[in-house]
C-alpha cells in the first residue's frame, strides 16, 4: 500500500486488551485488530462508512 495511514484505537475499545479495532481515514477507511497490526485490514469505501455510521446512531 502506498498510503500511510494514521492509525487510532476506537473509542469504544478498552486498555483491558478486550475487543479492540483500530481505523484509518484516507481514500478509504481501513479497520483492523489493534492486537494483531499485520492482520489482514477491510478497506471500505468512505460513502459505505458514511451510510454503515448513519444507520448505527441512536435513534436511527
């Protein structure tokens, strides 16, 4: 991958080393396990984030 990404840890995960996924904002967003960095990382296209956040809100 020629991008660098700026990785960062959900807030919704805990410093416990539970369940925890780390995003990226670039051309794509980019999810991956925070325990496992060289796991493999879904790349998901920023309008199908943008909808997936939408319908996930409360109250949606």
């Amino acid at each position: 991958m020629s991008e660098q990404l700026n990785w960062f840890k959900s807030s919704y995960s805990d410093s416990e080393g539970g369940a925890c996924v780390e995003v990226a904002f670039a051309t794509a967003i980019h999810v991956r396990d925070s325990k496992l960095p060289s796991s493999p990382e879904l790349h998901i296209p920023a309008p199908a984030w943008s909808a997936f956040i939408s319908a996930v809100q409360p109250g949606a």
